[in-house]
C-alpha cells in the first residue's frame, strides 16, 4: 500500500496529528474539559464551511474558528466549568450555522461530508507540511506552559497562590487545543474527533496515573489507532474514520477491562 502517493500522506497526516491529538487530549482529559473540546470541533464546521461561501481555503476557517472559540472558552475560566447545556447548545447552533452556509452553496455537499466525517486519504502533500508546521507549534507551546498547567490542573488553589496565572495558561492551552482539533477534523472529521483526542488519553490514564509514562501511553494508543485504521480500511475498503474511532472505543474499553 506504500506504493501509492496517497496512502504515505495519510500516515504521515495520520501520524502528525495523532502525536499531536495525544498530547493535547491527555491534558484535557485530566482537566475534565472533554466536552468543551468537542465543542470546539463542531465551531469549526461553522467556520470552514463559512469560509468555503467566502471562497478561502477550509482549513483556515476551521482553524481560525476553534482558535477563536477556544480562546473564548479558556477566558470564561471557571464559569465553563459545569455548563453542559450551554456548551449544547454551542454545538447545535455550530452545526445549524454550518449548514446555512452550505444551503448557499449546495455544491459543496461532498466537501461538507468531508468536514463532518473526515477524508485522510485525500490529504495532499501540501496539507502534510501545513499540518506539521501546526503541530510543531502547538507542541512548542504545549511544552512551554506544561510546567504551569499541570500544577494549575491538580492543585489550582495552591498554583493561583504561587503566581500562577490560571486564566492566562488557560487560554493558552484551549488554544493549542483549538488548533489540534482543526488538524484531527482533518483526519476523522469533526464529529468523530472526541474518539481520536480523548479515547486513546483516556485509556492511558485508567492504565497509569504517572503523567510522563502517561503521556507517552497515549501517544502511542493514538498512533496504534491511526495507523491501524488506515491499514483496515485498505484492506477492507471502509472508511479510514470509521476505523479509527472504532479502534480508539475498543482501546478505551480493552483499558477499562484491564484496570477492573
């Protein structure tokens, strides 16, 4: 399967953005703002498919919108914290919006399908490079703030005594978060991106509660989940996303079977 062109730019996107979607979703696991993340990715259907109707690239609606919502979310704080039925409602009206913009252009249905479920097999090399460079600085900066965010994640009170600046590193890390979920719409759609960011995180921390060895569990459950979804859909000719959440669920559960 490597002798095709398509197939090796789908494991290297797969591969970026499953290092990237590891790291990201780890932290967001353990600061329980899973569903916040998952809003974020329906935001980002509204934005790409407003900038298909402006005729711009949809990539760079998709990551301006998250970036913007997640930076939104990040300076609520705390008052996000329990909000359910608001962030609900955020997703609702996100998709609702996405497909007004569309009723304008009903040509763009195949693009639309693409957005909601994901297409990795039609990643070009251009697309490869814009989502290493994304990743690498999301990275950087995830590495920058890790110190903080972590003393701000398990002991929030003591951090904000020490100096810390919760909402700042907040903001930050919802940010990076932003851009990690507008790189795995790329790959699973933007429906399907809470099985990529938060299933493989998730089952690595019910196997291990040491963050490093924890971080580095999930780096390689998301990559196992990636990779391996783009071999069964080759072989089986189903779709790469269906594959690849269908292997971050057992992943979860596997992990959960494991810890009982």
């Amino acid at each position: 399967m490597f002798e095709f062109d398509f197939m090796r730019h789908a494991f290297a996107a797969a591969g970026i953005v499953a290092v990237l979607a590891a790291c990201t979703g780890y932290f967001l696991v353990l600061r329980g703002q899973t569903f916040a993340g998952h809003a974020l990715a329906h935001v980002g259907f509204a934005g790409a498919t407003g900038a298909v109707l402006i005729g711009i690239s949809p990539l760079w609606g998709l990551i301006g919108s998250t970036v913007a919502g997640g930076i939104g979310m990040g300076a609520l704080g705390e008052r996000l914290e329990g909000r359910d039925v608001a962030i609900g409602l955020v997703l609702a009206v996100s998709l609702g919006l996405g497909l007004l913009f569309l009723h304008f252009f009903t040509a763009y249905a195949a693009q639309a399908t693409t957005l909601l479920f994901g297409n990795v097999l039609g990643v070009d090399a251009r697309t490869v490079v814009i989502l290493g460079g994304l990743a690498a600085l999301c990275l950087a900066a995830l590495a920058f703030i890790s110190r903080p965010l972590i003393f701000a994640t398990l002991q929030p009170e003591l951090a904000e005594a020490k100096g810390v600046p919760l909402r700042a590193v907040g903001v930050v890390f919802l940010a990076i978060v932003a851009v990690a979920t507008a790189e795995c719409a790329q790959i699973v759609g933007v429906l399907l991106v809470f099985a990529l960011m938060v299933a493989p995180a998730a089952a690595a921390q019910r196997l291990t509660r040491r963050i490093g060895p924890g971080m580095l569990l999930a780096l390689i459950l998301a990559l196992a989940d990636a990779w391996g979804g783009l071999v069964l859909a080759y072989y089986t000719d189903w779709p790469s996303s269906f594959w690849i959440t269908a292997l971050g669920a057992v992943t979860y559960l596997a992990a959960a079977a494991v810890t009982r």
